[in-house]
C-alpha cells in the first residue's frame, strides 16, 4: 500500500465542551444487591473509556451530584483525566427533586461560564439514576406540585434546547414518576441487570453523536444495546 | 390628845403622803423609758429595712418628753401606733419593690441571653458572609481566567507558496463521512468548477444539517445549483474580456443564493415535504485573475492564500450559542439579508473552503487571545499556512508525479480526489479524531 502524498499538521485549539450532569442515587436502598458497588465501577469505566477516546477526552466535562436526603455537588464538571471518584456511601432517602435540580443548575453554571470565557458548546446533558421512588417527605404536602413544577422546568429545556434529560431507572424503581419528568424525545431507560458499564458506554457514544448535529430521539434510541431490559416505553 | 401625839399622827401622814407622790413619779419614770427604749427599738428596725438610710439619732428636740403623766402615755401610745403602722405600710412596699426587683432582674436574664444568641447568630452571619465572599471572589477569578491549557494566540500565518502551475487552476476537493458514523450518509456536499477559459474557479460547500432527515438532498442541490448559476454568468464575463466588478459579484451571488434555494424548494415540492427538512450550509467562493470573493449562509470556513504568502480568511461563519447551531439556506426565504459576501480586487495563489467538521483540523478557530492573556478566548479565524501550504503544494505537484506513471490527464484528477478523500478522512490525528462529516475544497493557481 502506497503512502498518501497529503500530509499536514493541524494547528492546536481548544476543544468545544459538553457538560454531563450524573445525578446518581445513594439512599440507603442502593446499598441492596451491590447496586452502588456497580454503579461506581461502571462509573470509573466511563471515566477511562472517555479518557482514552480521541473525540471526547478534551472534549466532555463530567460533574457528578449524589443524592439521597440531601444532594452534594461531589464532582464538579471536569475533563475525564481531572476527575478522581469519591467515595460513595448508600444511606438515607430518595430527595429527588432537589437533586435534580442541582443537576440542572450544574450545566447551567457551566455554560454560563463558557460563555463568559468565549467557548463554544455542545448542549449539556442531565442524567438521573436512580433506584426507586422519589421520597414525598422532602416537600411535604407540597411534593406532588413541585414534581409537577420539575417537569415542566425538563419539558421547556427541552423546547428551548437548554439540556437533555435522561432517566435511568435500576432494579426496583417505579418509572410513573420518572415517566411524568422525561423529555419527549428521551424515554426513560430501565437497566437490565446492573450493565452500568454498558450503559454508560452507550452514553458517551450517544453524546458524541448528538454533539456532531444528530437528532437527539434517533441518537438515544439506537444501539441501547445489552443494559436496556427493552421494557422502557418510547 | 397631848401635843405630842397630834404631832406624830401628823408625821405619819406627811411621811404617807410622800410615799405615795413619790412611787407615782418613780412609775411614770419607769414607763418613760420603756417607751424611749422602743422607739430605740423602732429607729434601730429602720436601719434593717433601709441600708442605704444613715443610722437615725433623735434630735435634741425630739427627745422623749417628760413625763407629763397620763396624757403623755397615750400620746406616745398613739405615736407608737402611727409608726407601727407606717413601718407595715413600709414592709408592704419593700416586699412589693422585692417582687419587682425579682421579676426585673429574670427579664434582665432573659435579655442577656437573647443578646448572646444574636451575638452567636451575627457571627456565624458574619462567618458565612466571609466564606460567601471568598467565594465569590474566587468564581470571579475562575470567571475572568481563561482555561489555561488553551493555545497562545497565532502569529501571522505568511508562506509564499512555490513551483508552478502555469497560470492554470490545480484542485483537489472531498466530501467524507464522520470517522466512525455508520448510520446515514454523508450530508456534506462540495463542487469545484473551472470556466471554460480557464480563467475563475468556482468552490460550492453544503453541509446538510444532522438533525434535518432530507438535509444531504438539500446540500446536493444547494451546490449544483450555486456552482451552474455562477458558472453561467462567469463564463459570459469571461468570454466578453470583462473583469469581475464587486458590483457584478454581488449580483452573481445573489442569483446563485436565490437559484439553490429555489432548487430546495423545488426539489422539497417534488417529493412533497417540508423545505426545511432540507435544510444546509453554502458557502460559494470565486477566484479570478483580479480578484478573490465569497458568499455564505451558515457556518464552515472559506480562505486564501495572497500572492504575497498571506493567508487570510474570507468569511465569519454564523454560530450560535451551541457549537452547532448555526443558519440555513432554508432560512433565506424568511431573512433576505441573510447572505455575507466579502470581495477582494486581489488574485490568490491558493483559495480553499471548508465545512465546519474540518475546521478544528486546519485553522485556528479557539485560542487565548492576543490582548488578554488571561481573557476569554478568542476565534483568531485565521487559516493555518502550514496545513494549507503542505497540501497545496502537493495539489500542485501531484499530477505531474502521476503523469510520469503513465496516467492520463482525467484519471490523474480522479486519483487526486480519491487520495484527497483519504487524507480528510484521517490524514493526521485531528481529522481521524473528528467525528462530524468533513469537506475540503481547494484550488491553487500559481504563474
């Protein structure tokens, strides 16, 4: 095989970003059956695998905000070789709400402060996981209204194309709730078994595509691949 | 009765007599110092209740009268009486002013309290603050601080390009797949035209947007048809020895903007579907022998190579606030202004464009910038010469190297194309890297 006569250097610039908001469960639930034991070795996966891939290792910011009665912002957006995982303890309720809301005010302060830096972005991406029911005792009486409040905040992001919202349900989660908050391009995912790894896999592959223009339902609806029981409804 | 005992009976009676006034005084005596030893009494119980009043010392004038029998008895009875009575109006009022005193100092307790408690509230106030504005501060900081591991601004990119084509144009141009996408087409659409006389060059660049289901159809169109209308009204200026004015350009880019649109419309209409389904990017760069121009709609990247060795660009591609966002020729039918031309009364050695999925591979598109090192960065939007001058060099002398080998004059270009195609794939590691649809196109023409 003969040498291609084209060669040339590419000058160096600085890569576009795309933030990822993980907002994973750690009530005390996810303790069961070693969920949060695969769920952060899934997580170190991603970490590696998106290291090692010449498209996104300069290109994604990972920020990471656990969750159970109360939320804490434990990895803030970072390129995969920055990040060091913390340690992860299963304990306590499931306060979603507020968790989540972290997760969007996470992409939110990094694009702001994209923009205040003169860096272009790809949109940013919101990524619940969680294994079971949204605690109501965080709002009290008031839980159900701000559900429905959450939901609509992810709906108009949608419209607006501000972020994308996924749901990953594990195990024992009950989806009516995670189904009243999806976007209507994203359904939400139930894992088969505890594939984290593919999952996450999945994820960074889909990323890249909806980053380079693809359309977000078709992305996130091919390949799901080997983690997805396939009982999501689309 | 003798004398003597009338005298003696009335001794008896005297001495009786005696006795008698004698004890009365001898009893109201006794009485008077019992009284003035009570009102010692009184005078001393004054002294408990008040401690802060100085010893009471009766005056001369107050000095317990004599004794003036009966009357006086009940009158310092009476007195006795009035200072018992105003010593237990006294006592109620001290134990009313003790009760108060008590009741006093349980708020004074109450208050102290409460003040150290706010004292304890206003510091973790304070403390909080302090943190607020370390924070802020530092948010200001990361805020102003461009990333460091940004590249440094670019110099001036300035290389004279050497050997020869003869006056006439060489090219190479390619439209390729992202590296690893394996759904879907291509949605990348180039077109290189020469006139007839040989004279201008006509680049045409679509890039079909990702999310538009027919968008590869629309940039097919919108190039064919930009690169016709052009080349139409090109080759009549050739063939009349007329020059190309800026105002004959922007007329010319104004007919080929319209004629692909319509094209779209067209073609949309035919197969009975939304036009902005069809939706893309052109970009349409002519080069002549006074002069280098170009119009765009959308994002991509257009340049060219001066005949002093400076590469410069020939359009500010339109972004929006996400790195893919941008315009559509679609667009056009609701923003007539849309198009951006730009006209250069200068011949070019080289005149290239690009769709964006090869920008981050041959220009400098995101670095600090030249002002503020510590800014926010900057789009330099400057072509780099030594991605440019190696394969423009090569466009030049490729075909000479293939016509030694026996190839024929239209295979020579094919082979070109084919290996120009292989090199936007994955000539280098950025363009391997790069995972979006990828075009060059590029034509040089040197004396």
């Amino acid at each position: 095989m003969t040498t291609n006569p084209f060669s040339a250097e590419s000058p160096k610039n600085y890569e576009q970003k795309c933030t990822v908001a993980l907002v994973v469960d750690t009530s005390g639930s996810m303790s069961e059956h070693s969920r949060l034991v695969n769920m952060v070795a899934g997580l170190a996966a991603f970490i590696k695998e998106v290291q090692e891939d010449e498209n996104l290792k300069n290109k994604l910011e990972i920020g990471i905000v656990a969750f159970s009665h109360e939320c804490r912002r434990v990895v803030e957006p970072s390129l995969a070789a920055d990040i060091q995982l913390p340690e992860l303890k299963a304990e306590g309720g499931t306060f979603s709400i507020q968790a989540i809301r972290a997760g969007i005010q996470m992409v939110s302060d990094r694009k702001a402060w994209y923009r205040t830096n003169g860096l272009s972005y790809y949109r940013p991406w919101v990524i619940h996981i969680t294994d079971g029911e949204p605690d109501s005792r965080e709002f009290g009486g008031e839980f159900e209204a701000k559900w429905d409040e959450l939901a609509q905040q992810i709906r108009q992001a949608e419209q607006q194309k501000t972020f994308c919202f996924l749901s990953l349900g594990v195990d024992e989660f009950k989806p009516a709730y995670l189904e009243r908050i999806k976007q209507a391009q994203i359904p939400v995912y139930k894992m088969s078994g505890l594939k984290f790894t593919d999952f996450f896999k999945w994820l960074s592959a889909t990323i890249a595509e909806v980053a380079k223009g693809a359309d977000v339902g078709k992305a996130v609806q091919s390949n799901t691949g080997s983690w997805d029981s396939g009982q999501s409804p689309s | 009765m003798p004398e003597n005992a009338w005298a003696a009976l009335l001794i008896v009676v005297l001495g009786f007599a005696l006795g008698c006034f004698y004890m009365s005084r001898k009893k109201d005596r006794k009485t008077a110092r019992r009284l003035r030893k009570e009102r010692r009494q009184l005078n001393s119980g004054h002294q408990v209740t008040d401690p802060e009043a100085p010893p009471r010392v009766l005056s001369d004038a107050e000095e317990v009268p004599e004794f003036n029998g009966a009357e006086g008895v009940i009158k310092l009875r009476q007195d006795l009486e009035k200072t018992n009575n105003a010593n237990a109006t006294l006592q109620s009022e001290l134990k009313a002013l003790g009760l108060r005193l008590k009741k006093v100092q349980t708020e004074r307790d109450s208050l102290v309290k409460k003040v150290q408690t706010q004292d304890e509230q206003l510091q973790t106030l304070r403390a909080q603050a302090q943190q607020a504005e370390i924070e802020q501060r530092a948010q200001a900081k990361a805020k102003v601080s461009a990333p460091v591991d940004a590249p440094d601004f670019p110099p001036p990119q300035v290389k004279v390009l050497t050997g020869s084509t003869g006056g006439q144009w060489r090219h190479a141009c390619g439209s390729v797949h992202g590296s690893e996408k394996t759904t879907d087409q291509c949605q990348d659409r180039s077109q290189l035209v020469v006139t007839s006389g040989g004279k201008f060059v006509i680049l045409a660049v679509a890039d079909g947007a990702g999310s538009l289901k027919y968008s590869n159809l629309g940039a097919e169109e919108a190039v064919t048809a930009a690169a016709r209308v052009a080349r139409d009204v090109l080759e009549s200026i050739e063939s009349s020895g007329e020059a190309l004015t800026r105002q004959e350009f922007l007329r010319i880019s104004n007919k080929a903007f319209v004629g692909a649109l319509e094209a779209v419309s067209s073609r949309a209409e035919r197969e009975k579907r939304n036009a902005h389904e069809y939706g893309s990017t052109l970009i349409l760069l002519i080069a002549g022998p006074d002069c280098t121009a170009c119009a765009h709609i959308g994002d991509g990247r257009a340049g060219c190579c001066l005949r002093d060795g400076q590469w410069i660009p020939l359009l500010s591609p339109m972004k929006g606030g996400e790195a893919n966002m941008t315009k559509f020729l679609t667009h056009l039918r609701d923003e007539p202004g849309l198009v951006q031309a730009n006209f250069i009364p200068l011949s070019s050695s080289a005149v290239f464009c690009i769709s964006d999925g090869c920008e981050n591979a041959s220009w400098f598109t995101k670095t600090k910038s030249q002002y503020r090192a510590h800014g926010p960065l900057v789009d330099p939007n400057i072509p780099s010469a030594d991605f440019w001058a190696s394969i423009a060099m090569t466009v030049v002398e490729l075909p000479g190297q293939l016509m030694t080998k026996g190839m024929a004059q239209p295979e020579v270009q094919n082979e070109t194309d084919r290996l120009f195609a292989q090199f936007i794939l994955a000539g280098n590691p950025t363009l391997k890297a790069e995972r979006d649809d990828k075009t060059i196109a590029l034509a040089v023409n040197l004396p």
